[in-house]
C-alpha cells in the first residue's frame, strides 16, 4: 500500500532512525534490491527498506521526485516468514512506483487495473504469499476495504504466536 500523511513521516522518521535489525532467513533491503534489478527494472534507483512497529503490514511512502522507501512491519521480522512473503512484499510495494494510483468513478485508486495486471505477471508466488499470510497471521491483521490496505491491528505484540507443529 502507499502510506501518505503526517502519520506516515512520523512513522517513516522513528524507523529510519532506529531500524530493527532482521530476525528473517534474509534479508528483507536484499530482497527489495534483488526484486527491483530483476522484476521492477522502471525502478532505476535503489529503494531503502527499514522494518519497524508500524501500522501497515508493509508500505511504500515516496516523494513527488519518485524516491521511495519501503517499510516492513515487526510481524514479519520473523524466522518464520517465507521467502516468497517478502518477495511478493517487495515487488508489489516497488510496482507502486510504476504504476500510479489512478482516479475511477471520482476515487483516487491505488491499486487501478494497470496495477493488478502488474502484479499479476511479476508477482508469480502471490497465492502461495497470501495464503501463508492469512494462515498463520490472519488474526494480526484488519483489512480497510475503504483504502484497499492491510493493517496489523493495535496490540499485536499481545497476541500470542501459533505455536507450529
Ligand atoms: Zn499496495
């Protein structure tokens, strides 16, 4: 998702700042860079990466010059977390940068067909991503249909994690 306004600076600051180092099998800037050389060639600059206590479950925030950042909720700073997961994250939150949000029926869309398509061809693992995700975090997380988003609800740290078989 793009995350705009205020709270997204603030956001965007307190993580760029203080960065969690990652707990993952990989590392998610690697991923981010190595999607972009190999899926998201229009993207001719690196985009940094930073994982932090957020309220999206991934996000991209970028500049009207077109530089972005891409940032990763805690949740995911797991050694659980597939590869595919952060490789459909990075991709999809890079595609941003792309394809622009798009105004249909009076509605500013961030996720506009050109988008979909996008993502669609480049994004081969999205299935096996999304499935991973709403099985094993599902009950982290809180759709807004509103601003097509994925947001990890208020208290998360609390909820206890699946225990794996
Ligand atoms: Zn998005």
């Amino acid at each position: 998702m793009i995350w705009k306004g205020a709270r997204a600076e603030r956001a965007l600051r307190r993580v760029r700042d203080r960065p969690e180092l990652p707990l993952t099998t990989f590392d998610p800037s690697e991923v981010v860079e190595q999607m972009r050389i190999e899926r998201v060639p229009e993207v001719t600059a690196p985009v940094p990466c930073f994982i932090g206590d957020i309220s999206p479950l991934a996000c991209i925030l970028y500049d009207d010059q077109g530089s972005g950042t891409v940032l990763i909720h805690s949740l995911l700073n797991d050694p659980q977390t597939p590869l595919a997961v952060m490789k459909l994250i990075a991709t999809h939150e890079l595609l941003h940068l792309v394809a622009r949000p798009e105004i249909i029926e009076g509605k500013s869309i961030s996720h506009p067909p050109a988008f979909r398509e996008l993502e669609r061809e480049r994004c081969p693992e999205k299935l096996e991503a999304w499935t991973w995700i709403w099985e094993e975090l599902g009950w982290y997380l809180s759709i807004d249909r509103d601003s097509e988003s994925t947001y990890v609800r208020r208290g998360w740290r609390e909820i206890p994690r699946r225990v794996q078989a």
